[in-house]
C-alpha cells in the first residue's frame, strides 16, 4: 500500500513538473561536468602535480549533491517549501556574517568557510534565498498598501551588500543589487523609489571607494583599466577575449586552448572563454540561448500564476539566473569590468553547484502545474 502511494506521488510529481526546464537543467549540469574535466586537467596534472582527475572527481561529486539537492527541493510540498525558506535563509546569513571573523582568505580576499572536507562560499547559497524572503516581506498582507514594504526589503539587500563589502566582493554586491531592483519592479513600485534606492547604492559605494582606498582600490584600478586599458593591467580580461577570437566559430578542439594555463582560476571565472576557445562561440551560444529559454518559460508560467508569491519569486530567481550569466559573459569579452563572476550550473566550485541548484530547485518547485498537483 506504502509503495503503491510512493509510485501515485512521484507519477504525479513527474507528470505536473515542467520537464523543458528540468531538462535544461540537466542539460547544464552535464555540460559544467564535461567542461570541468577539459579545463581542470592539465591544471591538476601538469601546474598543480596532483592526479589529473583531481578537480574533476570533486567536480563530478558535487555535481550529483546539487542534483539531488535540485530534485529533493522541486519534490517537497510547495507550502512546506515557503515554511522553510525564512530558516534557510537565516542559517546561511548566519555563515555570511561568519566570514570576516572565521573566512578563509585566499588572493587577499575572505569569502570562505573552511569545514576541513569542503570550503563553502556562503553567498553563493545564500542569493536565492534572498530573493525568496525578499518576495515574502514585498508580499506580507499588513504592508499592501504601505511603501514600508519597500523600505524593509531595502534594509535586508543593505545587511547583505555590508557584508560582502567587507569580504570584499564588489561583483556579488552588484548582482544582488540587480536582482532586488528587478524584483521590486515586478511588484509594482514606483520608478521613482527605484531611482532613489539606486542613487544611495551608487553614491554609498562611491563614498565607500573614496573613504576606504587601500581596501577598495583593486576595484578603481579595475575601473580605470577597463576605460583605459593603456592605465592598468587587463592581462586576464584580454587573455579571454584572445581566447574568445582563437576559437572562432569551431574551436581549436578539446585541450588545445591555452587560456586555462595562462589565466589563473579561468574554470570558474572564465569558463565561457575555455569553452570558446576549444568548442567554438556556437557552442557558447548554445549555452546562452538554454539560459534564455529557462528564463522563457519562467515568465510564460508567471503570465498565468495566479499566487503573488510564486509569481514575484520567479520573476526574481529568473533575474538572478540571467544577470549572473550575462555578468559572466561580460566580463569574458571584455564588455564590462572584472567582477570574479561564476557561471551557474558550468563553473568550477562546489559552493556555486549547490546555489545553482537551490536555484533551479525552488524553480521547479514554483512552475509544477497546479491543476492536478495536491499541494
């Protein structure tokens, strides 16, 4: 009897979910193993003189943790799901918060958590999250006609953008700035709070720059390398996009790139660049048109989405999603400057799997047709 009901709710949980976006999904992961193995190798092997599966096996076993993470979560009762997000967000808040007292600090950066088997990156868990409890504070009935709402949501992107200032993590801070201010649009504010709240970000940071000089001044150096690249050193910026140009539309063919031995950490920050250079930019564009159609049939599926919650949430996971791989992109063909972005579901990490998945979880959780599934 047990079994038979095990077999009705997981045939009902496949025949409910979206299975284009599922699939798309798993369609990301598999090519981030594919790309991880052809990039991290001669790293491994040759640079590193560790077994030339190194990055790889660690590579591969994250990779089946976020699956199972992504599915556990596209499985669990979607009330349940909104219970719990509030607590998840705080636990992984609470490790962001641990960072500058506990963070390991690697490239004058201290954006980890050691826990002896696996370094964590806590905003990397953490930006669904926000999102997710951003939604909740836009939606909370008391505060419908109320701009407090606004102002609330404001000081929680605020205690998140301190802290990964002082880590310091300028790229995660914009991103996370993006996808708020696309969020808070979808639930109706005015153009004019959105200006405003921009304005103090802009001017904030400005200040911060100008105030804090030793800290922040790789972050000006960018700046000015970037407007001017005779003023500063762009060395791994034009590695990529040298690398982007060699590779043409076919690629010189797996293991032939050389920008994974010229550029350090390429697996993780220019991974789109490796992928280029050895595959070709059609397969790069293949890449991002699979990101685009996720985020296609996101918003189909908020059109008809009758809960504000569920609406507003997708809209902002799915600004989540698209900034990051065009900031990602950017920063590979030298559009905008050098930020250490990842690319979800591709990049090499741990940390940034287990987000991608958390992601793409909730996402699967929100789009399920609810007409024949029992929530």
């Amino acid at each position: 009897m047990q079994e038979n009901t095990y077999k009705f709710y997981l045939s009902n949980y496949w025949r409910n979910i979206d299975k284009k976006i599922f699939f798309s999904f798993i369609i990301l992961f598999s090519l981030g193993l594919f790309f991880s193995f052809s990039s991290t190798s001669s790293l491994a092997g040759e640079r590193l003189n560790k077994d030339y599966y190194f990055f790889f096996s660690k590579h591969l076993t994250f990779t089946f943790l976020a699956l199972i993470i992504m599915i556990l979560i596209s499985i669990l009762n979607t009330s349940l799901l909104k219970k719990i997000i509030i607590p998840l967000f705080i636990v992984s808040f609470i490790f962001l918060a641990l960072v500058p007292l506990m963070g390991v600090e690697v490239k004058g950066a201290k954006r980890w958590l050691d826990f002896y088997f696996f370094r964590l990156q806590p905003i990397e868990i953490l930006k669904p999250f926000f999102i997710l409890v951003t939604v909740n504070i836009l939606t909370i009935e008391k505060f419908q006609n109320s701009q407090l709402k606004y102002f609330f949501s404001f000081l929680l992107l605020s205690s998140v953008i301190i802290l990964l200032i002082e880590q310091p993590d300028l790229g995660q801070s914009i991103l996370l700035v993006g996808s708020w201010i696309a969020t808070v649009f979808i639930s109706g504010v005015s153009l004019f709070y959105i200006f405003s709240f921009f304005s103090i970000f802009l001017i904030s940071i400005s200040f911060i720059l100008y105030l804090l000089p030793d800290k922040f001044g790789y972050v000006v150096n960018r700046l000015i390398s970037f407007i001017d690249p005779s003023k500063g050193d762009k060395f791994q910026s034009s590695s990529a996009l040298d690398a982007i140009k060699l590779g043409g539309l076919t690629g010189q063919g797996m293991g032939e790139g050389i920008l994974k031995e010229r550029v350090p950490e390429a697996h993780t920050d220019y991974i789109i660049a490796i992928i280029s250079e050895e595959y070709g930019s059609i397969i790069s564009i293949v890449i991002i048109l699979i990101f685009l159609f996720i985020s296609f049939r996101i918003i189909k599926n908020c059109i008809n989405q009758k809960d504000k919650i569920i609406k507003f949430s997708l809209c902002g996971l799915a600004s989540l999603l698209i900034f990051q791989t065009f900031i990602h992109v950017g920063v590979n063909t030298s559009l905008i400057p050098t930020t250490g972005m990842t690319l979800p579901f591709l990049s090499y990490g741990g940390s940034s799997l287990v987000g991608s998945a958390i992601l793409a979880g909730v996402i699967l959780n929100y789009t399920k047709n609810r007409i024949y599934f029992y929530d």
